[in-house]
C-alpha cells in the first residue's frame, strides 16, 4: 500500500490570547494518505514562503528572523545543527537528493546565491546577481540548472556543474563565461518574481513557470531561453503548483482562491505550448477555472502542492489551515488540518510502498557544516585555474555495492538508452533503416533471394487461403448447428403450447359436463318433492272423508 507524506512549516507570529498553538512547533511531517494525521513534528523553527527543503533524512529550514537554517535531522526526530550565515537566507532549494548526497542551493538577502555540499562542507558563494533579495529557487529534475528569481523581476538561469567546478574560467578571456554567473536572464516580467518552479521532464524539451505580481504567469523554454506563453491573471499570483504530467499549473491568490490554467485548453494540432500561432498571443482563464473556497474560510493561499495520482490539490493558508481541492470536479473538498499558524509550505514527499522502491547510492547520517574556503575564492577572484584541496573530503555511507567498471551489467543497449534523457542518435537512425529494408528488400539481393522468398510468399499466401476456408468451412458448421438447436427450441414450444391448448379444451369439456350432470340431478330432486306433496294431500283427504263417514 502506496503511503504519501507532506511536511508543513509554519511562520511564528503575535500569539492571540485565545491562540491554542503547541509551543514552538513549526515544522510538521504530516501524513495526507491513505490516514492523514501528525506523524513527528520539530520545533523551535519559523519560515518564510520557499524556505524549506526535504531529502530522505534531512529537513532544511531558512528561519525568518534570523539569518541562520536549522537542520533536522529525520531518523532521529531531533535538530542536528543551527548553520549561520553572513546574512539572511529568503529562499531554499535542494539538488540531488535522490542521490543520497546533496547540495543546498540558497538566496540571500543580497541578491547571491549560496551552495552548500552537504556531504563535504565546501561552499560556493556568487556575485550578486539580482539588485535585491532572491525570491525563489528552483531545480530542475536532472540537477544541471537552478532558476532563481527576484524581487527586482528577473528570472536568472545557473549551470549546476559550472557553480561547483573547481576550474573557473578566467574573466579576462571574453570568449568564456565569467565564473559563477548566469547562463542566461529571462526579463519579461514587470514586477517581483513570487514564484518559480520546474516541468518534471528529464528531456531537452523540459519547461519552467514563474509567476510575478505584475499578475502574469510565463512559461518557458529555459534552455534556449524562449518564451512559450503568458497567462494574464486576475490578480497577483503568490504560489504555483505544476500538475506531475505538466498538463496544467495552479496559481494562489491572496483571497483563497485557487485559478487553473489548463495547458491544453486551447485546441491546436501541436502542442499548445509549442505552436506558434499560440505564443504570441498571451491567454486569460476563464472563469469556470477559478475555484473558491466557502466565504467563512477564506484566507491567503501561501502555498500550493499536488498529489502523487494528480486528483487533488493541497493549499496552505495563513489562517493556518490546509485544504484539500477535487481537481476533477474543480472545487473545494475538505480541511486536512488546522496549524493556527500561517502555514508558510508545503512539501510533498516521494510516496513509500513500492514493491521494488529506488534505493540512493549513498546515505548522509550527519551533514558536514560549511567551511569557508578561502583559497577557492581568492582563485575564482584572480581567474586562475584551481585544483582539488588536499582537506576535500566526502563523507557519506554507501548503501549497495558498486559495480565494478568493467563488469558486465547485464543490461541491453535499450535499457541504457532508456536511462537518458533521448534515444542515441544512432540507435534511431539504425532502427529506422531495419523498418525501411522491411518493406524495400535491398537492390544487392541475388535473384535467387527473390526467387526464395518469392516461393515462400507464395507458401505463405497457400496456408493463409487454407486456413481461412477452414475457418469458413467451420463457421458455416456452427452457424448450422445453431440454426437445428434453434429450429428444435422452436418445435419443443409449439407441441407444449398445442399440449396446453388440448389441456386447457379438456378441462373445459370436463367442466362443461359436470354442469350438465349437476343440472339434471336437481331437476329430479324437485320432481321427486312434488310427488310426496300430492301423497300427503292424498292421505289427508282420505283421512277427512273417513272422519265424516264415522260422524254420520
């Protein structure tokens, strides 16, 4: 049985006198199904929108009013390490978490970002890049790029792997990149970015949505850094939701509504968001696509995510409670919970309860804390090349054996190929000329092939006729047979309606002459009677005469 999870953080404010919070509780790992309830909790935490993150056995919190994140760890169910920073982290995000080992992506108060490995400590700190703070932070699902955006409205594009080279490029080499800057800038927005978040396609072809209060939502194309399409809102959107099979996202306003924006509304023979007659043409909702919540229940929307099986929508409200929408039916379903505190994010977690889960490769039972490595800075400033430190250790436990380079896996080409985010060029380009020499035998073939596969079509062609006037041969016996069984059933009713009519005329003529003997046996009852009447008048008269002989 599939078992889905959610942690919740919550933002620590003025307490009412009637409040009845549990003290200092602020993280929460819930379960949603199939029994939602409170599993654990953490306390001593306060966080901001986009300011947690989760792996298998940690939990990562950017607190509010410090600049500081305190690190849960979830085996133990306590708080394994508070991390201070220079200055205030505003976002989280987490790369490589289903590796086992990961790396913590981070935005500051002053527009940089910050890299944590986890399992080494090194840490990687950016220019600023955004003239304010960072917003938001997104990974993509193959961990190569992160989007982060900005309250000063733009959207920044990093490489993964060129933030955590040791080797920068130089910056007086104007033919490469500076060293820890943006691949690319998306600027189409107006106002602060609120939100941003990743497709789940590990393809080439994988898109991003941000949202900003300029109450517009873009989708793009982030790789080429192309514009795909732009929704225009009703109102400023503060959290977005991406379905797993990226066919629709979901926008939350500030008055506890929920809109919809259907990628697939508009009919096109392409993909809607890839057709160009499309793009250029920005798209309002419709009305049937925004959801409300009951009047008595409305409360800003800080947080939105979606189920595993993609049929309902959990919201996070600052009132403190968590509702549960029917994406099917496209309305408010039931509360799930009530923190009485703002409930700042929500986190869904892989589903436990596969038969075969996926196991990470490595396991992190402590995280290691940044250290501040100084020479790498000086070498990234100076643009030199730098190597790995003597003092870079990994630490981490490996969770299986790892196959050896050279043994043999035992898994096909397909399977590798399947593994990658596309098919090897080569592999389609053979596949398609084994399906072209299909139908068009090649012209090298000696006419004695021909000859030979000739004499065996036609072989073929002899036992396909055969066998398909077997098959007539044996349906028009059935076909026979049931005729016979249907001509019987209709005979059998015939003789048992003719029975039944001789039955029921014997009846009737039984009937009929028991009446008749009925009738006759009264009628000499009542002549019987009258004869015994004229007897008596016989006798009585006798009797009368006799009596007046005697007188006389």
């Amino acid at each position: 049985m599939l078992i889905e999870s959610f942690v919740a953080s919550t933002r620590i404010v003025e307490k009412k006198a009637n409040a009845t919070t549990t003290k200092d509780i602020g993280i929460h790992l819930h379960e949603y199904q199939p029994n939602p309830s409170l599993k654990s909790y953490f306390k001593k935490s306060s966080t901001q929108p986009n300011c947690i993150a989760a792996n298998a056995t940690h939990i990562f919190a950017a607190q509010a009013d410090k600049s500081a994140v305190h690190v849960y760890n979830k085996d133990r169910n306590n708080q394994e390490a508070i991390v201070p920073f220079q200055e205030q982290i505003t976002c989280l995000a987490l790369a490589g978490q289903y590796e086992g080992a990961g790396t913590l992506v981070m935005g500051t108060q002053g527009g940089r970002l910050i890299l944590w490995e986890l399992a080494t400590g090194r840490l990687i700190n950016t220019p600023q890049a955004h003239l304010q703070p960072v917003t938001c932070l997104a990974v993509d699902p193959t961990f190569n790029f992160i989007i982060s955006g900005s309250s000063d409205s733009n959207l920044h594009v990093w490489c993964i792997p060129a933030l955590l080279s040791f080797s920068q490029s130089s910056p007086n080499d104007p033919s490469q990149p500076l060293p820890l800057t943006p691949s690319r800038t998306l600027a189409d927005h107006r106002a602060a970015i609120a939100s941003v978040i990743f497709g789940h396609s590990a393809s080439k072809a994988n898109l991003a949505l941000s949202a900003a209060k300029d109450q517009t939502c873009i989708i793009w194309d982030y790789r080429n850094g192309v514009l795909l399409h732009t929704y225009l809102l009703g109102a400023s959107p503060l959290c977005l939701a991406l379905d797993p099979a990226d066919r629709a996202a979901y926008a939350g306003y500030e008055d506890g509504s929920i809109q919809v924006l259907d990628f697939y509304k508009q009919p096109s023979l392409l993909h809607p968001l890839y057709d160009p007659n499309q793009q250029s043409t920005p798209t309002q909702p419709p009305a049937s696509d925004h959801w409300h919540l009951p009047q008595a229940s409305s409360s800003p929307v800080l947080c939105l995510q979606v189920s595993y099986d993609s049929t309902t929508l959990l919201s996070g409200h600052e009132n403190g409670k968590v509702h549960q929408w029917n994406i099917a039916q496209g309305k408010f379903n039931v509360q799930i919970t009530d923190f009485s505190l703002p409930v700042t994010n929500l986190l869904m977690l892989p589903p436990t309860g596969f038969p075969n889960p996926r196991t990470p490769i490595l396991k992190i039972h402590h995280v290691v804390k940044p250290r501040y490595e100084s020479s790498l800075d000086s070498s990234h400033e100076n643009g030199s090349s730098s190597i790995i430190p003597s003092n870079y250790s990994f630490t981490a436990q490996l969770t299986s054996t790892l196959p050896l380079p050279d043994a043999p896996t035992g898994a096909s080409d397909l399977d590798d190929a399947l593994t990658n985010p596309s098919f090897p060029t080569s592999m389609l380009e053979n596949g398609i000329n084994e399906l072209a020499a299909l139908g068009n035998p090649s012209p090298r073939a000696s006419h004695s092939e021909h000859n030979t596969l000739k004499v065996a079509n036609e072989g073929l062609k002899t036992q396909l006729d055969t066998a398909l006037c077997r098959q007539r041969e044996a349906i028009t016996k059935v076909l026979k047979l049931e005729e016979e069984r249907f001509r019987r059933q209709e005979d059998d009713a015939v003789k048992k309606a003719r029975k039944k009519r001789r039955r029921i005329r014997m009846m009737e003529a039984e009937e009929r002459a028991r009446k008749v003997v009925m009738g006759a046996t009264v009628e000499d009852r009542e002549e019987g009677e009258g004869d015994t009447g004229t007897v008596v008048n016989g006798e009585d008269g006798l009797s009368s005469d006799t009596d007046e002989m005697s007188s006389g």
